[in-house]
C-alpha cells in the first residue's frame, strides 16, 4: 500500500490528522458523481438510495463503539460534537443544575466552549492530573455538587496520548444522576471503546484521526436509560432527529464508516505493529542521546504516542532542523501560536523542559524504514544542537 511519503518527507504527527486511507477514498468516489442524491429527497431513488446508504454507514459507525445506529449524530468533527454536548446539555439542563467537571487537559474544543459557558453563568470545575497525565476519579468524585450537570473527561490525551479511566469516571457520575460526556477523538479506532460497558452518555469522535475523511464526525447520544436531552446548535430541515439540521455529508459519511470498519477490523494487529515501531524510534533515541525524558506514564498510553523532551534542545530550533521530519513539539496545537504545552504544565513538567518536548505520532502507513531514517536524522540534530559531533 501507498506510504504516501512527500518529498521524502516522513510523517509522524499521526495525533494532528492522519492521510486517508485508498480504501476509504476508493468507498467515497461513487457518491462525489453518480450517487449524489440527498437523504432528504424520499421521493425518488436518488434520496432512497442515499438514505439506505447512510443508514448502513451509521450502523457501521455505530458497530465500532458498541452503540446503537439511533443513537449516531453526524456533524463536522469532533469539534463540533463537543460543542453540541456541552452546550446542548447546558441548554437543556438549565433547569436542573449549573455546574460542569472537566480537566486541565481537555482539547481546546472542550475547554473553550466551557469557557463560553462560564462567560454564560455556568460554573466549571476543572481537575488537576497528576504527573503520569491522568485523571484521578476521587477528584471528580469530590467536585461533584447537587448542581453539577455534566462532567467532561477525555479518553485520551492528544498530547501525551495518556488514557484515561474514563469506564470508573463515568460509574461515579451514574450513582450521582449526573451526565458524562468523553471527547473520544484520540481515542476511537485506537482502542476499544464500548459506550455501554464503560457507561458514556455523550461520546465525541472524529474520521480524520482514523484515515477517514476531514470535515465528518459524530456524537453518541444516549437514547435511554438515562435518556440525554440536548438543545441543538443548527435548526433548520430537523436532519438527524432535530439534533443538528443541514444536507448531510454522504460521501464524508460513507468514508466515515469505512474507516470505523477498518479500524474495527484491523485495530488489534495494527496497534501491535504501531506500538513496536514507536518503541524502536524511541530505543535509538536513548541509546544514543542522554538526557531523554519521557512524558507520562510508558504504559497507560495509546500505541501509538511519544512524548519526550531532550532537555537544553529547544523543539523549535529541533523542528526547523528537521524540514523532512513532521512531528510536532509538545506544545498545544493552537494552530497559530506555539505557546509551551498546558497539558505539561498541568502535569507539573517544569517550563525549561515544555520547551524542550516533542510528541510522536506514529500511524498505518509509517515503515520501519521511516522510524531508521527519522531516528538517525533526530539524533544528528539533536548532537548538533548541543554541539556534540
Ligand atoms: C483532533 C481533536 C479534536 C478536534 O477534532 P476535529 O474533528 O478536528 O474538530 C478534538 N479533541 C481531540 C482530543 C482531538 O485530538
């Protein structure tokens, strides 16, 4: 398969976005052209065709977190699927309680709707983590009041790749009647994630973390027990049961399924090999250079996340050394600032060694020869930088 290398240059930011797979693409192509009806049109077999074509993709969708095909919203990504349960659960549970739990190392897409929210007179409490990046349930446990309407805990972090005990997070908030939204964007396709068993409410994801398409993702909505209200962002058609109105995206959608159903199929082998690749950069990396330190715990981490910093190597100077390596510094991803990581902070990661830190993102494509060349370009660079030839 296509390795989908550009100029040489090889790509390790896999948490940012990841290429679309040629299978996804090869599904999509059809309804670009000749299948292009609209799921609104029932009249004719245009509409019926493009209404059964979703409906199977929802069901597909569906499969990956164990969720019902009703209880799917199609919106633009993950962004938007956070923004329509928070917002959505503030609306609709006004009446009920004013008060949201999240964490400090939420997306942005999370953190700044709550933010809007607080603007808003909602009040949100956000948790600390500890030094391993991850949550710990008792501190959600104690920041719950009779007040609290919802509580937000990602699955896993986009920086550090930590996994978070979301399945014990969300049983505290069932035995206190209070809602829990997961932003599963890192997280779905990467590791098994069942929306019943681990008792999620709301469950945020994406197609383009899962070499799916930009611009589609979806929400999980519980449909019972609890039944989740949520007061829609976009009216307007009454599209996907009112909850979010517009034209839907049927070749976005059916790249969408296809990349679940690979992910589904394929997500036990492909984190073996992802994980042993990742493990390998990072042996040459040690084995080379001192002063390496790994950020989080080595283990509750996705297969395919390296974080670490090379302390007094600057991760800007290092990435304008490196044109054919993509990879990011540690720094959050504000598309237009590269402000030292919140997310590091939060774990207490002293500020010297935030400017210092890189995250790896390895992915389906990447090669052992990529994970040679990148692992011998990084240690020159990292020697030059510290003048050690
Ligand atoms: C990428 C990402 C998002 C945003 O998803 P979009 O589909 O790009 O809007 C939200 N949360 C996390 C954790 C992410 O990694």
């Amino acid at each position: 398969m296509k390795t989908f290398k550009r100029d040489g240059t090889i790509y390790l930011d896999h948490h940012a976005t990841t290429p679309m797979d040629p299978r996804v693409l090869k599904a999509m192509l059809p309804y670009f052209v000749h299948r292009f009806g609209n799921t609104a049109s029932f009249t004719h077999s245009f509409g019926r065709e493009a209404q059964e074509t979703v409906d199977l993709a929802r069901s597909q969708i569906a499969r990956l977190i164990q969720a019902q095909a009703q209880d799917i919203v199609f919106t633009s990504g993950a962004t938007e699927s956070n923004n329509l349960a928070l917002k959505g659960v503030a609306q609709a549970y006004r009446s009920k309680g004013d008060h949201f739990i999240s964490s400090r190392i939420e997306h942005k897409s999370v953190l700044d709707p709550l933010k809007r929210l607080s603007q808003n007179g909602f009040r949100v409490t956000l948790v600390p983590v500890g030094r391993d990046g991850i949550v710990d349930p008792s501190d959600v446990k104690k920041a719950i009041t009779p007040k609290t309407i919802l509580i937000s805990i990602m699955a896993a972090n986009n920086e550090t790749g930590a996994i978070q005990p979301i399945a014990d997070i969300a049983r505290i908030a069932k035995k206190r009647g209070v809602l829990f939204h997961s932003d599963g964007a890192q997280a779905v396709g990467k590791i098994p994630i069942d929306v019943r068993k681990m008792g999620i409410d709301l469950l945020s994801f994406t197609a383009h973390k899962i070499y799916g398409p930009k611009g589609v993702g979806a929400l999980y909505v519980r449909k019972k027990e609890p039944r989740v209200n949520l007061v829609p962002m976009l009216d307007g058609g009454g599209h996907e049961t009112g909850l979010r109105s517009g034209t839907l995206n049927v070749p976005g959608i059916v790249g969408f399924a296809k990349a679940c159903e690979i992910c589904r199929k394929t997500m036990k082998v492909e984190n073996r090999k992802i994980a042993a690749l990742r493990d390998q950069f990072k042996e040459k990396l040690f084995q080379a250079i001192p002063g390496g330190v790994i950020h989080g715990q080595w283990r509750k981490r996705l297969p395919n996340n390296l974080n670490l910093s090379f302390l007094d190597v600057d991760a800007g100077d290092l990435m304008r050394a490196l044109p054919a390596l993509a990879f990011s510094s540690g720094s959050a991803c504000t598309s237009t600032s590269l402000e030292p990581s919140y997310v590091l902070k939060a774990m207490g990661v002293p500020k010297a060694q935030r400017r210092s830190s890189l995250r790896f993102g390895f992915g389906r494509f990447n090669t052992q020869r990529d994970v040679e060349r990148a692992g011998t370009l990084l240690i020159r660079a990292v020697k030059n930088l510290r003048g050690v030839v």
